[in-house]
C-alpha cells in the first residue's frame, strides 16, 4: 500500500518501507536463522528492490520498517531495527476476509525491550482506527488516514507463529489476542484478536 504516514511513539518511529531501507534489509535476511523464523526465500539485492517495489504498489500489504527512536528524534538517526507488516486476505466486505499482522525484530539488541509491543500497537492502531482496542494513546493529527481499503475492524486480525514460540504469543497476548486454534500440520497456532475497539476515523 502506498503511504507516507510516519507514526511516532515513545521508543520506535514506524516509516514507509522505501528503497534507501533495502539493502539493511538484504542484510537481515541474508542470515539463515532469520530466513527460518520469518518463512522466507533468499533473494539477491536486485530481487530485494523489486520486492519492495512490489509490496509498496500491492494494495493487499501494508509494511512499516522499525526505527528505533533516538533522544533528539532526528530520523535520520534513528537505527533500523526491524519491520511490521499486515496482508489482506481477500475484501473487507467478504464473510471470510482476514488480516494477518507479523512483525520481525532483526536487531538482536533491540530485542525484549518492548520495541515489538509499541511498533504493533501503532501499526494495528493505524491500520484499524482504534486505538483503544490496543491499549494505545491516539496517534497524532499529523498522521493521515490510511490508504483504502484500510481501516478494518480489530476483529479480522489474525496471527500464525509457531507453538514453541513463546515470546511471541505472549506478546500478542498482551495485545488481547487469544489462541483459537492448532495447526498440527505447521507446527504453529493461529491467534485472533479478541478485545472491543470502535475506529476513530472520520468523526
């Protein structure tokens, strides 16, 4: 999806995934433990450019690199530290219509600082316009609205992450959502977001 929204918190900034971020990018997912835990292909650098022309223009997914934010709040010293996506499955006014949130933290020292928590409750705030579904402040005026067909209800929202991934589902725990299946063949559960939220776009 095309965006030019920055969405600022207290610890992270969440940017636009543009071409001056893809070769740290190729970097993170030229390791093979990373290329594991995130389901992914290695890909060349010119493969990686195409790719995130690709996923810019796709209207189906929406990806914000991670910044970690720095005192003076200058971005451009702000370090990259990972990326939070969202995929459309299907419309909206589909019955079966879902989205799936994943987030990657590829900094290994940014990692269990409460980063992951605060990068998705601004995405999913943005994405849904309703941050108080997510335990989150509103976002600032400054941010516009998403690009369409966004927002969408909290309730579509849904995560797949391996069963021995504990951090990771207590992490969307916290966000309140729930584990509503096992998924033997894939090793993983499926979590849904449970909790309320009303959006706040357009009142």
């Amino acid at each position: 999806m095309i965006t030019d929204a920055v969405i600022r918190g207290d610890k992270v900034v969440l940017v636009p995934y543009r071409e001056e971020h893809v070769e740290k990018y190729h970097q993170w997912m030229s390791d093979p433990r990373l290329l594991q835990l995130t389901a992914s292909e290695p890909l060349t650098l010119e493969e990686e450019y195409e790719m995130q022309k690709k996923w810019r223009e796709d209207p189906d997914k929406l990806t914000f690199i991670i910044l970690a934010m720095e005192k003076d709040g200058d971005l451009s010293a702000c370090p990259m530290v990972g990326d939070v996506n969202l995929f459309l499955k299907g419309h909206p006014s589909d019955e079966d219509f879902e989205a799936e949130v994943e987030i990657m933290i590829a900094e290994s020292d940014y990692r269990r600082r409460g980063i992951a928590l605060e990068a998705l409750r601004l995405m999913l705030s943005y994405a849904t316009g309703s941050p108080n579904a997510f335990m989150c402040p509103p976002l600032s005026q400054s941010v516009p609205p998403p690009p369409k067909p966004l927002p969408i209800p909290p309730q579509t929202l849904v995560v797949r992450v391996s069963q021995d991934n504990r951090p990771s589902i207590s992490l969307f725990e916290k966000l309140r959502f729930s584990v509503v299946r096992l998924v033997q063949v894939f090793d993983e559960v499926e979590m849904r977001f449970v909790g309320g939220g009303l959006s706040t776009y357009g009142e």
